[in-house]
C-alpha cells in the first residue's frame, strides 16, 4: 500500500494558507501546517483530523534557516511544498517608505521562500514526482503606486520560481507559481495597515466579490493535482471585478 503524499504549507494559520491546507487536506494529502502562531495551527491540525484527514502542525519561522533546516530533517520525501507565507506592510511611497518594512517583505516573502524551497528540495527530488508551489500576487508582475516594498519582494520570489524553474528542468519536480490578485482575507489588510480596519475595508469598498482565500485554495489544488507530466509555470487568477492592479470597478 503506497504511502499517504505529504504536502508542506507555510504561512497555514489563516488566509489562503489555512484554506491550501484543508484544499489540499480533502485531496488526500497528509498536510503539514507550519506557521508562528503555533495556537493556530494545531487548531486548524485538530479541526483536519478530526473530520478524517491527517494533518500535522509545526511552529515555524520560515526566516530562521537553522529552524528551517532543522524542520527539514524529519523528511525524507515530500510531494508537495507551497510557500505561502509573506505578506505586505505599509502603503507608503518609494521617497518615504520605511526601509526596515521593505527589509521584512523581503526577509518574509524571498529569503524565507529561498529557506524552505532550498531545505526541502532533496526531498522533493527524492520523491520522484515533487511539486513547489510558490505564492507570489499580481504585484510580482506588475508596479503600483504605494506598493513599492511589496511589489519589490513579490517580483524578486517571481524571479525565484522562474530561475528554479531553469535550474532543476529535467528533476522530477515542478515548479508553480500561483499569483492572485485582490485577495479578501481575514488579515492581510489589516496587517499592511497595522490594525488599522478603517483603511483595510476601503481596499475593497465597492468592488463586487473580491476573491476568498477559498478561490486561491482552489486554483493551487487543481495546479498541484494536475498529471505529473503538466507544469503550470504561472497562474494569474483576480476577481472579474480586478482588470489590473490598478484598474478595478466599484460601485460607491
């Protein structure tokens, strides 16, 4: 009997990461949770098992590469890693942006990325059939006013996934990028606002559904499920409502 397929989330305390986690959990992956609010993540552990999957929770700190590799140890094989956390702070312009929140985008977003994708990866290799799912935005693609840091961290783990992409091809693992864009969850406004709520909601007044970390879960579950023989290099996926990054229609 084959083994149960492990899949890594990072970031998997809520948002799109909490969502990949049940997505992926109902897929039949055993899901390994990690995540800094250890609290969370077991919650969301003991909610999984307790509907009949199997599921795991880690405390993690993707920015700690000797936590990193330490986490790394207890794998031999792995079918699936998706590196969601990251996540924006402040909406100031390049002349004023605030150079320590450009350094923790980009420690969060690239460096933790880079330490969990290069810790992983010999597992991945190892299980003949590895699948990297990288989290990046619409903002890896594309420039906004007032998003300078963001848009900097994201493009640098867009170039990420497309180098790695270069590098390993002809290894038995995919790389996938999976860039959203007008997400409505719990927690990333708030957070780029520093608890600001007023300003959060108004990133989204007017706009007709925005997507849900559920709509991103699923677009990462059918990527990663795919045939083993189809790679989806980059998928863009934003609300009718979301033209661009700076193009969306409200009703006010």
């Amino acid at each position: 009997m084959a083994a149960t397929p492990i899949a890594v989330v990072t970031g998997a305390s809520s948002g799109i990461g909490a969502a990949t986690a049940r997505t992926l959990a109902s897929e039949g992956f055993r899901v390994v949770l990690t995540a800094r609010r250890k609290d969370r993540i077991e919650a969301l552990a003991a909610e999984l098992t307790d509907a009949g999957h199997q599921a795991t929770a880690y405390a993690l700190d993707v920015t700690d590469r000797a936590a990193v590799d330490e986490f790394a140890t207890a794998f031999r094989s792995l079918a699936v890693l998706v590196n969601n956390a990251g996540g924006a702070l402040g909406a100031d312009p390049v002349a004023t942006g605030d150079p320590a929140d450009w350094r923790q985008m980009y420690e969060t977003n690239v460096i933790g990325t880079l330490n969990v994708t290069q810790a992983l990866l010999p597992a991945l290799t190892a299980s003949g059939d590895g699948t990297i799912v990288i989290l990046s935005s619409t903002a890896a693609l594309s420039s906004y006013e007032g998003g300078g840091g963001y848009v900097a961290a994201k493009h640098g783990e867009h170039v990420l996934a497309e180098t790695l992409r270069l590098e390993i091809v002809g290894a038995p693992v995919r790389v996938i990028e999976v860039a959203p864009g007008m997400v409505r969850t719990e927690e990333f406004a708030t957070t780029r606002f520093r608890g600001d709520t007023e300003k959060a909601a108004k990133v989204y007044a007017g706009v007709d559904a925005p997507l849900t970390a559920e709509d991103v879960a699923d677009t990462i579950g059918w990527a990663v499920t795919r045939p083993s023989h189809v790679n989806i290099d980059l998928l863009v996926v934003r609300p009718r409502a979301q033209a661009s990054n700076t193009k969306v229609h409200r009703t006010l």
